[in-house]
C-alpha cells in the first residue's frame, strides 16, 4: 500500500517528504480551481525547478483528450521514467493525473495531494485511477498505486460547502459498510463543524484495511461500492445537463435507493432503512427529476464494472456497517428502488 502521511503543514511536510526521493523532473497537475486556491499552499515546498500543467475544472473533462493533453505536455518537457508527478486536486485530478502518471512510458511516479474531503477519505487511497469514457464513469483504467498521499485538512477551508457536503457521502458510506459505531457518531444537524482531520483519519482507515485484504476489487473491494452502481447512473445521465450532480451527491440518491434494496434482498431491516433515508435526505434533501428519466438511468447500471455479463451485481447492507457484495438484482427491481426515493 502507498505511504498516507497526515499534515497541518502541508508545504514544509510535502517538501520533506519529496527532498527524500531520487527524481529527474518534477512536474504538478492541477486544474483551474486547485491553481488558483490550492497551489499557492504548496508552491514554497517544491523545488523551484518544478513544472506545472493545469486543466479545465470538471468532472466533464476527466476524458481521453484531456490525458492528450497531459502526456503531450510530459512529452514536450521531456519527462523520462524517472519522473516524478504530484497530483493536487480532487478526485478528478488524482484519477486522471494519476491514470496519466502510471501509463506514461509505462509509468512514473506519483503522489496524490487531495484538496477536496471526497478525495481525502476515498479517491485518493486505493490504487484506482482512470476516465470516463462516452458517457461511462470511470470506463477506462487502471491499479497502480501511488508513491504516498499527503493529505492536509488545510486545504478544506478552501471548499464551498456544496463540494464539502459532496464528500461527506463517502463518510457516511464508510460507516454504513463497516461501523455501525462510527455511522451513529456522525453528525446530520451541524455537520459542518466537526473534527475533520478524526475523520478523515477514520474513514481512511475503512477503506485502507479493505483495500489491503482486497487490492484488485475480486471480492471484498467490492462494498466500497454501496450506493454507487446507482448513484454513478444518476451522475453519468446528468453529467452534462442542467442538473449535474457532484459525485457525493449522486452517491447520496445511491445510497437512498440501494438501502432499499438491502432492505428487499438482504436483511437491512426496515427501521435502519429508514434510519438511512432520514439522515441521508436531512443533509442532501431530496433530487427532483421527470419519470421519463428512469429507465434510461436503469439502462447505464448495466454498465457498472461489478457486473459480470448480463447479470447485474450490487453491494447491499445486512445491516448499518456490515455489507454483502455480489448481489444479483434486475432492472425492475432498480427501478422499483428509484420510484421509491421519488415517493419519500
């Protein structure tokens, strides 16, 4: 597994970390948004030789010609494969940068800097990297794991609070999957002021423990998926729409509706399901959307990775924070779930 390294310091303990490493270039991806706020953060601990590349913000341009775009930059400097690559970004960049890091002359070096909570507590950590691809989430990519990830709650205060709530579903998520103690200690009233850097530590260390005991997503990896077969459907269709959704906020619609299904096809009992709709609708509300969408929203989970041929494969709740994979559920079942979260 990659090195985690914890700061309140994050250009002195960034720069510590990469004088000890032996590299011939260093270059920095960010996009527009982590340039402006979260770059200035960083820039005195790097060494002033370091290159930079910057791309459009956006879950929209996590794309082939995006990474085009990328290697030819790594190409023009003439980055060698001793490069060193620092992604600084949400989960876009670190997905991507990192996608484009690891299949550069077959690979170089990399290491994630999360900016946003959702990258702290799930995008960084884990080894997944990759794009989207005509419309699929996450179509094309790889396992590499990074050099380390260094991540600092400095860089919360640079978020609006939609993007903070966004990463808060993974939280959640991580307590509903494998701590019913830590689902009961979060907060919905005021859950914007907490103990980040707990938290972040917390939910690091449920996706670190699953990810080790499963690296490639063959089995157990799997449940880190709750919430997002559907939700991943959800943020694809909308993706280029007036109404796109953050990806936590996405998961949220997931998580509502795949609770449903745990609670049809793998013993969430009814009061925990509502427990679940309760607490996640207080922080997200509620996603208005016309009827006639869902069955084109049904269609793209059939494009989930976890699937294998036809059959489609879903991670659902026994019960708050202990979770079953492998789940075979049909597309009227899926439906029946969407027109539920449309009913509460």
């Amino acid at each position: 597994m990659e090195t985690i390294i914890y700061t309140h310091k994050i250009a002195q303990d960034l720069g510590n970390y990469i004088s000890t490493l032996n590299f011939s270039k260093l270059g920095v991806i960010t996009d527009t948004n982590t340039e402006k706020f979260c770059y200035p953060l960083i820039k005195d601990g790097l060494p002033e030789s370091h290159l930079h590349f910057s791309f459009m913000a956006g879950e929209a341009n996590k794309n082939l010609d995006t990474c085009s775009a990328i290697w030819q930059w790594m190409t023009d400097e003439g980055f060698d494969r001793k490069t060193l690559i620092i992604n600084l970004g949400g989960g876009v960049t670190g997905d991507m940068g990192g996608f484009c890091a690891a299949t550069y002359k077959r690979g170089v070096n990399f290491i994630n800097v999360p900016t946003t909570l959702l990258s702290q507590v799930d995008a960084s950590v884990g080894g997944k990297l990759g794009i989207d691809f005509n419309g699929f989430k996450n179509h094309i990519g790889v396992f590499t794991q990074p050099k380390a990830v260094i991540i600092s709650d400095e860089f919360l205060e640079t978020l609006p609070e939609q993007e903070l709530r966004s990463g808060y579903a993974e939280v959640i998520k991580h307590g509903l999957i494998r701590s019913e103690g830590y689902f009961n200690c979060l907060k919905t009233e005021g859950w914007q002021n907490q103990n980040w850097r707990d938290i972040i530590e917390r939910s690091v260390s449920i996706k670190k423990e699953v990810v080790e005991k499963d690296p490639k997503e063959s089995g157990l990896r799997k449940i880190l998926n709750f919430g997002h077969t559907i939700g991943h459907a959800f943020e694809s269709f909308y993706l280029d729409s007036e109404k796109h959704l953050l990806h936590g906020e996405a998961i949220a619609i997931g998580m509502v509706c795949e609770a449903f299904l745990s609670h049809q096809k793998s013993g969430l009992s009814a009061s925990e399901l509502q427990t679940i709709q309760k607490i996640v609708i207080s922080i997200y509300g509620k996603f208005d959307f016309p009827q006639e969408d869902i069955a084109e929203i049904v269609g793209l989970c059939a494009h989930d990775k976890k699937n294998e041929g036809v059959e489609m494969k879903f991670s659902l709740l026994n019960q708050i924070g202990k979770c079953d994979f492998n789940i075979p559920v049909n597309k009227e079942e899926i439906t029946q779930a969407i027109q539920l979260y449309k009913t509460i």
